[in-house]
C-alpha cells in the first residue's frame, strides 16, 4: 500500500471509529424492540475491470445493518459491508490469464424509502482490493498488488415477498497510484437477492 494513503485510511477509520458509538446510541440494542435491521444479500456481478478484457463476472455478498427507530431520515441510513470476486471469463487467448480482482469494504448506504415495495439507494465504500495479474517484461516476479480503494454507487430494491428484495446495482471503483501511478476504474452491474430478518421495514 502506497504510503501517501496511509492518511486517508487514517482518517476514515477514525471516522468509523468516531461514527459507530453514534450510531450505538441512536439504536440502543438488536434485542431491544428490534431497533436494529440486519440484512443479508448474494449477487451476480458483470464487471469492466479497465485492464485489458471487456467485462468479467463474479459473485457478491453484502449486509446492512439499518436504523429501526428515529426520524424518516433516520431510518433510511444504514452501513453496509460487501465482498466482491471479479475472476470469471478469462479468455485463454488473452493476457493476463491469470487476472482477479477481490474487493471488500463497507461504508454508509442512504435508502429512500417513499414506497413500500420499491426503495433507491445510494452509498459510498472505502475497502481493499487485491489484483493479480501477469508479470511484466522488466519485473517478472511482480504478479500481484493491493490498495486501499474507494467506490460510489447506488441502485434500487424491489419487495419480492414480505422479507425478499429483488437488487439491482451499480458500482464504480478508484483503485488510486497501481503500479506508482497508474488509476484503474473498475465499473459495472450487480444483479442478486437480499434478504431481510425482520418482515417489512420500519418506514
């Protein structure tokens, strides 16, 4: 990891750090008149990894943990966690071959809940990414790196049945100084299901 970013994780983890008793004391407890919305969700992703191939696919997980109680506006922060494996179609007459590209971060997600069934989002995440590639002609070694990545994006839920939401959503990723310098802008689309453990939302 470059040093210049060590300040921005720096701060943004002072930030989470500074943000969750807030948030601990705005939802007093998960058991305390169930205060706290937990959800779960797996998708399909079709990626643009900006390096090399067109679009590559991959799975995705993620949970939210939401706000129950407070204001309307309250109620539609939430922080969300997610995972990404982008590795699927790799073509065997293309380089790299070995190309991957793994994600995982978390950060606040804002639904807009005005209808019952349909709710838009929109969310920001600080995480890691770990990339592997094949090696260069002056660094044959040099196959694999990682960063400190940000990403913006949004979508919409659709109620498929009480607890069931339908998700599509869209992603666009900064993987800052790869390689010294070089930006890689990885976007694209996640299709999947998330799952709630209470039956409706409190709106």
């Amino acid at each position: 990891m470059s040093n210049h970013l060590f300040p921005k994780l720096t701060l943004a983890s002072l930030f989470i750090a500074i943000s969750l008793p807030a948030f601990s004391q705005v939802v007093p407890a998960a058991t305390s008149g169930g205060a706290l919305n937990v959800a779960i969700g797996a998708g399909f992703s079709d990626v643009r990894p900006d390096w090399g191939y067109g679009r590559m696919e991959g799975g995705a997980l993620w949970v939210d943990l939401g706000l129950n109680r407070g204001s309307s506006f309250m109620r539609g922060l939430a922080l969300e966690m997610e995972a990404r494996d982008i590795s699927l179609g790799r073509s065997p007459t293309q380089q790299p071959h070995n190309f991957r590209e793994d994600t995982a971060g978390g950060g606040p997600v804002y639904y807009w809940r005005r209808h019952r069934n349909f709710q838009p989002y929109a969310k920001f995440m600080l995480g890691y990414g770990s990339i592997d590639f094949e090696g260069f002609k002056d660094q044959p070694n040099y196959k694999h790196d990682s960063r400190t990545i940000y990403q913006e994006g949004g979508g919409i839920e659709y109620r498929v049945f009480k607890s069931l939401w339908a998700r599509g959503d869209y992603s666009y990723q900064e993987w800052p100084h790869l390689f010294g310098k070089h930006t890689l802008s990885p976007q694209g689309f996640t299709v999947g299901a998330t799952y709630e453990f209470r039956h409706v939302r409190s709106y």
